[in-house]
C-alpha cells in the first residue's frame, strides 16, 4: 500500500547535536579496556561547556609549561598550547553560535 501523507519532518535539522554518545578514552595499552569514558546521554551544550572548561585548563597548563621550559622540545610545547587555543575557539564558537541565534537546539 502508498503512503499517502508522508512523515511530519522532525523537531531539529538533520545533523543538530542532541545528547553525548557513551565514547571511551584513557586506554594505556595494557590489553584491557579503556579506564574513562564520556556517558551517554548528557545535554551537548553542557558537554561543550565543560569541554571549554577543561581546554581552557589545558591552555594555562601548556602555557606555564611553555614560560618554564629550557630545553629543546619548547617547540612542542608551543604546539600543544595553540592547539588547545584552537580547539577553545570552536568550541567557545559553536556555543557562542548558539546563544546568538536566540534558539536553544543544543538543549532539546
């Protein structure tokens, strides 16, 4: 049989970022599963503010790092701190995104 009146399209444009997905880090190699992991379920906006949060952490770390340093590997230090600045941006991007749009699409 057709279907004559096709399905009501959904609340939030395909792609639009709901909840976390449950994803494992922490893994040390040692022939077990990983140790830590994100869970499942937790409100994206939330996620990203605790993820600017802790790049935000990670930058003043890399940059205490970098003003203590004297050996040759300053260099990657350097490298760790503007990758972490730069993973802020987007995030601090995406949430500021949000908040400008005057819709909540994140927290749905």
């Amino acid at each position: 049989m057709k279907k004559i009146v096709p399905d009501p399209p959904s609340a939030l444009p395909p792609g639009t970022l709901h909840k976390t997905a449950e994803t494992a880090f922490g893994s040390c190699d040692a022939g077990h599963a990983p140790i830590f992991a994100v869970r499942a379920g937790i409100n994206a906006e939330d996620a990203l503010v605790h993820a600017s949060l802790m790049l935000q952490c990670a930058c003043a770390t890399a940059n205490a790092a970098c003003n203590h340093s004297r050996n040759l590997d300053k260099g990657l230090l350097w490298s760790t701190l503007h990758s972490a600045e730069v993973a802020k941006a987007l995030v601090d991007a995406l949430l500021d995104g949000a908040e400008a749009s005057g819709q909540k699409p994140l927290t749905e």
